[in-house]
C-alpha cells in the first residue's frame, strides 16, 4: 500500500460485456435523501465513534458507475509472449500510468505502459539478487517502489519504478511465527502479515482464528490486536486433510486503508477500523433485512454444487463429495463476503471482500449466490457513511481502485485466457 496519492489496494469467471450501473433503488435512495429517520446515526462509545447506516446516501443522480468497456485489456491466448498469462499473483498501476503484473510461472514482473504496450520483464527464476525461486506476493511500498516475496527463498526484493533492483532481506520467524508469511503493506511500511499452520488438524468442523501482526522496521513482529477467520469442515484426504469451506460459512476480512486497517467479521454487517496500533476507532454498521439471509434448501444445493465443480483435481472432489454429505450447512447467509467456493485454492489471483480505494471509500463485497449480471458492491465515505452501491461488469475481479478507474482480473470463458483490465470509473451527477 502506498502512503501516497496512488490507488490504496486491498490486502488476493468468465467474462462479458454488460451495463453496470449504480445498483440501488431510486426510491430508496430518496426516501434517505428527504427521511431524518433513515439517516445514518454516530455516537460515541468509550472514544470509538459508532456509525448505524440505515439507508444509502447518495441520490439518484449522485451514483457511480464502472464502465462496462474496459480502457485497457492485457492477456492473450498464445503467440505473444509478452501477454500470455498463467499465474499472475497481483497486478497494479503506478502513478505515472504504469502497469505492472507479477507473473509467477515465469518468476517475473511484467512493465507495460499506459497504452498497453510491453517495456520489459523483471527478475526470473534463480536465487541471485532480483530473481526468484517461488515469486508468491507483490504489493506497492513506499511511492511508487515495488516489493516482491519469494516464499522458497523467504525473503523480499525491492526495485524502484522502473524496475531496477535495489535491495533485498529476509522475513524474519520466531518460536512464535516459525512460518510466517505477508499479506499486504501498510501506511507506514510495516509488512501485514500471519503465521502458516501450526494448527492440528482433525476431522470436523474448524472455525480457525489466524492472529495477524505487522512487522516493523527493526524486524521484529508486533500484534495488531485481530486475527482472520474462517469456518472449514476438515476431511481426509491420502495421508493428509483437506480444509474445506463451509458453504454460507463466516469468514473475517480486512482491507489496508491509508493508515488504518478495516476488519469485518461477516456473522454481522459491522466492520471496524483500526489505528495502524490495532486500537478500534470506528465501527461501521449497516442494517440489513435478516428475511433476505435466509438460506432456502435451493441455494444450498447451489452453493454445494458451485463447491464440487470449484475443486479441479479428482482427489479434491472426492473429499468435497464426501465431507458434503457429513457437514452441517449455517441457515442464515453471511452479511457480506465471498462465498464458499471462491475461497477454494486456486491459480488465480485474489478475491477480495473489502477494498479501501485511493479516495479514502471501503468498498464492501455484497453477499448473493449467483452473479449473472456482476457483482455488487457497497460503498462507505471516510467518515463511515453508506452511500450506495456500484456494480462490476461480469466476471471483474477488482484488484485496485483508483481515484477514477477500477483495475482487476478476469478470465474468459471461452478459451480461459487470464485478462487484467482496467475500467474508468464515473463519478458525480448523471
């Protein structure tokens, strides 16, 4: 995450050509523009401001809107090079209209101009300074500098702007992070992040809490004060387990914002800003209608059958098929988030449910089962106000929101071609 004017980025489907416009109700949004009673309320509770949203904010004409045609498309299916990819960690555009994606089967960062145009390939597979054993994580630092992890060498490389290599170190582990991994950068350079395993492993039903901490500048880890959360059902599988994510299971996510860090547990709409000290100093809550959270039996085949067909390879599907008849199914939807089988391992990029934008904005992913026409997202102001809803085109997976453009991923379903795209986003009266 930058600490400067450039796009804030969070912490990791077929595609089409469809309108995406605001996707609130004008009535609605009437009624909360002309009705005290539906306006958001803020008190203050121990000095943490609490802020109730009963309504979106914004007014028929005040909505925004993501294009539906992209501005820039990179990806090909074969016979460049350049623009074929097969494992892209993360993508991200600088300030001067760079783009840059981490490719990590070729253990390489790939420079393209605001155009679209190639300019050069970073780093490759080896264990010398600037290249790569296992290209893993890719995020902004300080202005426009980039760092990259390599898990199989356990440390980071820093390049500049241009590319050029600059330095390198390690991530340091402890007895208590014996494996740690990052997550994301903060405001002030300290390095998000959590420990890997340690956990036993026992068939059933497991709601893990990950602790996170940040890793300061004289290398040691200091806790945040919040953890990550999700609920598996946990199934043999050969000689280990497999972690399987419990459809309309609860997860907790978090986003980086520019000195601060959103956690939203989505047992409930409330998401909590924290201090980069991991103090509370807000708390956001929107009221939802629990009659709509309902899970009837049919969204539960749905959402069972989008698990099985998620699991790629035969010895996963048999474990999903097996754990599907054993687990227990929650009978309310989550708030918010993603659902089961987009959190399944995969190739792909991440799949983020909450983003901070570069306007100081939490965009918050709408919870539904299908997505024909995109997917819907709710956006909070600075100060904690819902405002309303932005619909993606179909099959956008958003990486980073820019002051007026929204950048992500998709792949097409035609030939399975990964695509990083780039939207302008619409802003004001319409």
């Amino acid at each position: 995450m930058s600490a400067d004017t450039g796009a804030l980025r969070r912490p990791l489907i077929p595609t089409s050509s469809s309108l995406v416009s605001l996707a609130v109700l004008p009535g609605l949004m009437a009624c909360a523009a002309g009705d005290r009673r539906l306006e958001p309320s803020v008190r203050d509770s121990a000095g943490v401001h609490i802020v109730e949203n009963v309504a979106p904010r914004w007014a028929p004409t005040e909505g925004w809107i993501v294009s539906p045609t992209p501005t820039l498309v990179l990806g090909a299916a074969s016979g460049d090079v350049d623009q074929e990819f097969s494992n892209v960690r993360d993508a991200m555009r600088l300030t001067d209209g760079t783009i840059v994606v981490a490719e990590a089967d070729a253990n390489e960062l790939r420079f393209f101009d605001r155009n679209g145009g190639f300019l050069r390939r970073v780093g490759r597979s080896g264990e010398g300074p600037g290249e790569f054993r296992v290209l893993w994580w890719f995020a902004r630092w300080f202005g426009d500098s980039l760092i990259a992890y390599d898990a199989g060498l356990r440390r980071f490389s820093v390049h500049d702007a241009e590319g050029t290599f600059v330095r390198s170190f390690g991530l340091p582990s402890t007895a208590a992070m014996p494996n740690p991994f990052p997550m994301a950068i903060l405001s002030n350079g300290a390095v998000l992040g959590a420990n890997s395993g340690g956990q036993e492993l026992s068939e059933g039903f497991r709601r893990a809490h990950i602790p996170l901490l940040q890793l300061t500048h004289d290398g040691h880890w200091t806790p945040m004060g919040f953890s990550e959360l999700r609920e598996d059902y946990v199934e043999p599988m050969g000689r280990g387990v497999l972690a399987i994510p419990v459809p309309f299971g609860r997860r907790v996510y978090w986003a980086v914002g520019k000195d601060v860090v959103y956690e939203g547990n989505s047992d409930k709409y409330e998401l909590r800003v924290r201090g980069l000290d991991g103090s509370i100093r807000r708390i956001i809550r929107r009221r939802l209608n629990d009659g709509d959270r309902e899970v009837a039996s049919a969204d539960e085949t749905t959402a069972l059958d989008y698990l099985g067909a998620r699991s790629q390879r035969e010895p996963i599907q048999k474990a999903v098929a097996r754990a599907r008849r054993k687990m227990s199914i929650p009978r309310t939807k989550p708030a918010f988030g993603r659902r089961a089988w987009e959190l399944v391992p995969s190739r792909d990029p991440d799949r983020p449910s909450l983003l901070a934008d570069a306007t100081g904005h939490l965009w918050v992913l709408e919870y539904t089962i299908e997505d024909a026409d995109g997917r819907s997202w709710a956006v909070f102001d600075p100060q904690g106000q819902f405002l309303g809803n932005v619909g993606l085109p179909k099959g956008l997976e958003p990486l980073e929101i820019g002051g007026d453009y929204v950048l992500g991923w998709s792949v097409n379903e035609l030939d399975d071609v990964m695509h990083i795209r780039i939207h302008r986003l619409l802003k004001g009266s319409r």
